[in-house]
C-alpha cells in the first residue's frame, strides 16, 4: 500500500511503498477512501522539517536540556548517535481518516465489515485504529464531508471547555480549518461570534455562517471593536485557534475579555502571559487538548476502556459523533471549505508548496481497489549464499534501530526480513540497512526457509509466545530482554525447548557480561564466592510508558533488572538458589522502579542490586562492585574499571561499552561453527527465573527459593 511519510530530518514529505497493518485485538482495519490534509498542523511539521538542527533546538529547549545530560552520562558520540537517529525516523502524517472497514480485531462489536467510518488514521491506503477513535458515517453524510469529523473534534473540546451559553459573544482569533468550525459550532450554540484573521477571503467566507469578520489588517484596533460590540463590557470568551510564536495574540485576549472571562487555548500561541491583566479580572486560561476526553489514555485509546457515560459524558469518540450529527444536520457547513479534492498519487500538488499555501481544506482521494491488502513488500530479489546466517528481525523499535542493526550491518550477515506493527518504521530501517522484504505480520518471517536466525525485540510480553512460535518452526532465537514475564510464560519456553529437543538456540541480549570490562575482571576471579553489589541508577520514566504495564511490559525489575542478576550469576559462576526484594514504597507495587534484590548462589556467593529511578542524572547510570580474596574491582558505567589488589591489573577503560557487540560477533560464530550457546540454556532459565521471583517475594515480603 501507500502512504505519506515525511521525514523529520530534511523535511522531505513522500508517498511511500509499505506493507499494508495487521488487524489487531480491539482494532478495525479500514480502506481508506477520503483523507483531510490539516494545512496548519502539517504545514507545522514540514517547516520543522525543513528547519535547520539549530533552528530544530531552538524550537525544543527542552529537548536540548535532555541531549546535554545524555552526553554527560553517556558520552558525546553515543548522543549524537542518538540524536541523528532520531531525526531519521519517518513521521507517518494526517490524523483525518475516511473509509469502509474491511476487518475488525478480537473484542470489536460496535463495527461490521463494510461500514463506512471516520478515524483519526494516516494518509494511507489502509490504516488500523483503535475502536474508540473510530465513528460510524451517516448515510447521509459524504465522504468528503466525514473528512472534517476530526479537526471538528478539535474544535469542540475547546468550546466545551469554554462552556458558553446562549447569547454570550464569543471572540474566535483565527479562522483557519479549526477555527471556522468552531466558529459555526459557537453559532449554532446560539452565541455572537466575531472571527478573527488576516486573510479576507477566509472572513467573507465565514460571513455566510452568520460569523462577525474582523480583520486587523484593515479593519483597525480589535480591542476597541470588541467593545463597541459588547457595549464596552467585553466578550464573554476566547478562543484562540491560532498558530503564531507571538505573545500579543493572548494579550489581546485577555484585555478583549470581560471581568471573570474565559480564554481557551486550542492552537499554538506564544504564552508569556501578563499577570496583570489576568489578576484585574479574575480571568479563567485553559488549553484545550485534542479530541477531548480519553485522548492519549492507552486504557481509553489502546485498551478500549471507554468512560462511563454518566460520569464523562463527552469523549473523543463521542465529540466525533458530534460533529457527525452536526454535519448531518446541516448544523454546520464543510463542503463551502474544500478547497481542492486530490488523488492520492498526485499528492504534491498539495505538499509541494504547503508552507505558503492559502487554501482551507484538500482532501486526499484513493482508489477504490478492493484487491487484497500486501502484509509484505519485495525490497530486493537476492537470495541468501548457502551457510549464510539470515536474519529476520521482529520489531523496529529504539533498540532495534539504535543498537542492533548498526552493529549487524558491520557482520557477515545477510538481513533477510523485518517485522513491525505499522509497516513504516520497519520499511525504514529495511531500506537502510539492505534488508529484502518487509512485513507487519511476523508469521511471514517464521514461515521462510530462508530465515535462520529470528531476532525478538518487540513489547516484552510477546517475547515467550514468538521464541515457542520461532522454536517450532526450525529457527535459533536471540530474544532482547526478558526472556519471559510470568512463570506460565517460562514453563511455555521450557516445554517447546524440550519439545524440539534443544536443536534451535536460544540467547537472551544479556549483554552486560560480555563487555570487556566484565570479561577481564572474570578472567582472574577464579571460582572462589564472591560478594557483588550493582547500583542501577536508571532515571524515571513516565508512569503511562508500556514498560510499567505489568501486563505489557512486567515493569523495570522484569524488563531491566534482569541484566544485572545475569551479570552477578556470570561473575560468580553459579546460579541464584533464593532471592528477596524490598521496595522504596510503603506499598510497593510490583512494577516498582525503586527496590533492592537481595540473591543467594549455590556456592555461597551474594549479590545485591539497587535498582533506583530517583537519583540524579548527572550521576553514572552504572556502577559494579566486585569483592573477593582481599580484592575489590568497582565498574563505573562500563567505560572505566578500577582494580584494587588484583596483580597486575589497576584499570581499564574503553570509550565505547562493546557489550552488544561483543554478543552478536560471539553468536555469529556460534551459529555459524556449532559451538555451544554463548549463554547455556540453563542459566536463561534460571536468570529468568529469579527476576519473576523477585517480585513474588514482594508480594510475600519473604525469601523465594528458585
């Protein structure tokens, strides 16, 4: 299929070849016949685009602050690394969706195979979305028309927030896509309504909609318009719907407003507000947020767990059905704003100039095909050479792009496939890196022949279920950490291991123990027990990441501690016997992030882990305390290790962590020689198994056995 893609590096907006979404649980899978092209918010992304990497920082402060701690804590190179992968990564555009569903997910009722619906999905031909920011079309209502569901949903949060009331006058500073909509909708709300803009052929539009046209160009000095309109009390509200770096436009605002007014925010404005003039008359600011209620909620949006009715009575969905029935109604009026209606593959007609472009709305058409949609596009024709490794890979996210592959494309490897859920990130990284095909149905990758190798870096409770898949169907594995998140899921692995008779490896990205700093201070332990203590300083990360889903991602003790109760067992050469873990909270969730996990070994070694996401980020991320036989090596973020009483070894410092690489070049030559697993099987298991029973003993507030 196609779809646009831009590229937030150059700014390069292009119609892309991928490979058409996978219906998935909750979800429908929609053709797309219509698709709005929002002018000011893609017009926004474009000049980002375009903008220069100082022009880039100066718009985003914030992130600037992050790159600066990130080169303290991980080096500059590592950084800019980052940074420049970041920019390359595709920016799929559009959010005003029109189509006929052609397949719903698991646990969706509300949508049959051939309705037609509004979503707030890409510029794609075909596009997946979550059943609750998806609405069914009246058959009344055009294609066309539904096109403006969304950015009308925009609009409306913003009134709803501004609550107005019969006959109050209502200022709308300016009339753009949203902001005519929003004006018609305050109009039908019964309000006086003075439209604010610069361009006159968007206010003499408007006019027909019974909106006052003000323009400051021509018409002089809006404060004093607004208040012989109001006879000098002031207008009830704002709303602002402009997109401008200037501080003036919510200045005026507040000085057009009336004592105890309201002002909502829905665009973009400069907002270095003047106490003042707010303080004088106890006026109210908000900023409204998207479609409303629900918007960037993975419960209500991911999950489909919709609000109750009675307690939020207007959710983005249900603000989508609004604009529906107002469109319906004849409540407002759209088909006056298309500017132009374009076929899809003539999409430069509209993004070519889209940064002085003066139109109001262009819809996008698409074909009609009702051919099947491709889960798979041919990227090359080239076969691997017998004995080669061929890779297919699940998953492009941060880990994938950032790590894995940079380091596969320097080895003798021949990337087959890649696998990912939306088709653009993974098309991405395969035309990059030289892969032959790309897919956003994995099976596709299980089930070739070709494919030797299959390489897991998804979402962490996919991982046991794909490793079995993979088991099954002749292919080692390296899976990205953790192996599994719950014991039924390990049980699962161990019954398919045994169930293909060990044939196939298995490597976890347990990496740690093979950085050269953890390799040499191994070489002169010797077997003796040994006391360890890893202090994790890991930084917070937002609570509604996926990680923290104990569902999803297990939490950090599953998903990160793990590396470092296999870097003690590799150190101590023995497995974990019993683990207990104590939390910061005084009552802990089992996703903490804040928690020490005690271990026992076999041969009497100890290890202690502090896993802590409330230190400083100026501090290293990293530091390994290794005590044995009157001897001390303590590893500071795997750059720099100081050795204290072991002969003739003080330090050791690398510019670079090799821990990844060193694992992949092991692996390689384990895969391609028959030698034995880099990391026997056995200590998988019970690294794994120690990391789940870390947080059982939280529950428990006791020792757990392994």
């Amino acid at each position: 299929m196609y779809q646009i893609i831009q590229s937030l590096k150059t700014g390069t907006t292009i119609l892309e070849n991928i490979p058409a979404p996978e219906v998935k649980k909750g979800q429908v899978l929609i053709r797309t016949t219509r698709s709005l092209v929002s002018l000011g918010t893609e017009r926004m992304l474009v000049e980002f685009g375009k903008a220069s990497l100082l022009a880039k920082a100066k718009q985003q402060p914030d992130k600037v602050k992050q790159v600066l701690d990130k080169i303290k804590t991980e080096g500059l190179r590592t950084t800019l690394e980052a940074v420049a992968n970041k920019l390359e990564q595709p920016l799929p555009l559009g959010y005003c969706n029109v189509g006929e569903v052609i397949a719903v997910g698991e646990g969706v009722s509300e949508f049959a195979i051939g309705d037609r619906v509004v979503s707030n999905g890409a510029h794609a031909e075909y596009v997946c979305v979550p059943k609750n920011l998806v609405a069914a079309i009246p058959s009344h209502v055009s294609d066309e028309e539904a096109t403006f569901t969304v950015v009308g949903a925009i609009g409306l949060q913003g009134i709803r927030l501004l609550n107005p009331t019969l006959g109050e006058t209502i200022v709308v500073i300016g009339m753009g896509l949203i902001g005519m909509l929003t004006a018609q909708l305050l109009v039908a709300n019964g309000c006086t309504v003075i439209g604010v803009d610069l361009d006159e052929e968007k206010l003499q539009l408007s006019k027909q909609w019974g909106i006052i046209p003000f323009n400051p160009k021509t018409a002089g000095d809006i404060l004093s318009f607004v208040m012989a309109k109001t006879a000098n009390f002031g207008c009830d509200g704002v709303l602002i719907t402009a997109s401008a770096k200037t501080n003036d436009i919510i200045s005026q605002a507040a000085q057009m407003s009336r004592k105890r007014g309201r002002i909502v925010l829905v665009g973009v404005v400069g907002l270095q507000l003047n106490r003042a003039e707010f303080y004088e008359k106890e006026l109210s600011f908000q900023v409204s947020c998207s479609y409303g209620p629900g918007r960037y909620d993975d419960q209500y949006e991911q999950k489909g767990q919709d609000y109750p009715l009675s307690f939020v009575r207007w959710t983005e969905k249900r603000n989508f059905e609004a604009i529906l029935n107002a469109i319906a109604t004849a409540k407002i009026q759209v088909n006056e704003m298309i500017s132009e209606v374009v076929p899809l593959e003539d999409y430069q007609k509209i993004y070519s100039n889209l940064e002085n472009s003066k139109k109001i709305a262009s819809i996008l058409k698409y074909s009609t095909s009702s051919s099947r949609p491709e889960q798979i596009i041919r990227l090359s024709s080239a076969r691997p050479a017998q004995g080669t490794i061929s890779i297919g890979v699940i998953g492009a996210g941060n880990y994938t792009k950032m790590t894995l592959l940079p380091i596969l494309k320097k080895t003798k490897v021949f990337l087959y496939s890649i696998a990912s859920a939306s088709g653009v990130s993974g098309t991405a990284l395969a035309q990059k890196y030289g892969f032959h095909f790309s897919t956003t149905n994995y099976q596709n990758i299980l089930d070739d022949s070709n494919v030797n190798l299959v390489m897991i870096t998804t979402r962490h409770n996919s991982h046991a279920q794909i490793v079995c898949e993979a088991l099954l169907q002749k292919k080692h594995v390296f899976v990205e950490k953790p192996l599994a998140i719950s014991i039924n899921q390990l049980q699962t692995i161990l019954n398919t291991y045994e169930l293909t008779e060990g044939k196939y490896s298995i490597t976890v990205g347990f990496n740690r123990r093979f950085s050269p700093h953890s390799q040499k201070i191994k070489a002169v332990l010797g077997n003796l027990p040994i006391n360890v203590v890893a202090t994790v300083n890991a930084g917070a990360i937002p609570e509604n990441v996926w990680v923290h889903d104990p569902q999803v991602g297990g939490g950090r003790i599953i998903g990160e501690a793990c590396h470092f109760i296999d870097l003690i067992s590799y150190f101590a050469g023995s497995k974990v016997q019993s683990v207990c873990m104590n939390a910061m909270e005084a009552h802990p969730k089992e996703t903490t992030d804040n928690a020490t996990i005690l271990l026992k070994y076999e041969n009497g070694s100890t290890g202690v882990i502090n896993y802590f996401s409330n230190g400083s980020k100026a501090y290293a991320k990293e530091r390994i305390e290794i005590y044995s036989q009157g001897r001390t090596a303590v590893i500071d973020n795997f750059r720099k290790t100081e050795c204290h009483g072991f002969k003739g070894l003080k330090s050791i410092r690398t510019s670079l962590d090799k821990g990844h690489k060193n694992q992949f070049e092991l692996l390689m030559q384990q895969l391609q020689t028959g030698a034995p697993p880099i990391i026997p099987f056995e200590e998988l298991i019970n690294t794994t198994q120690a990391t789940i029973a870390a947080i059982e003993s939280l529950k428990t507030k006791q020792w757990i056995s392994i």
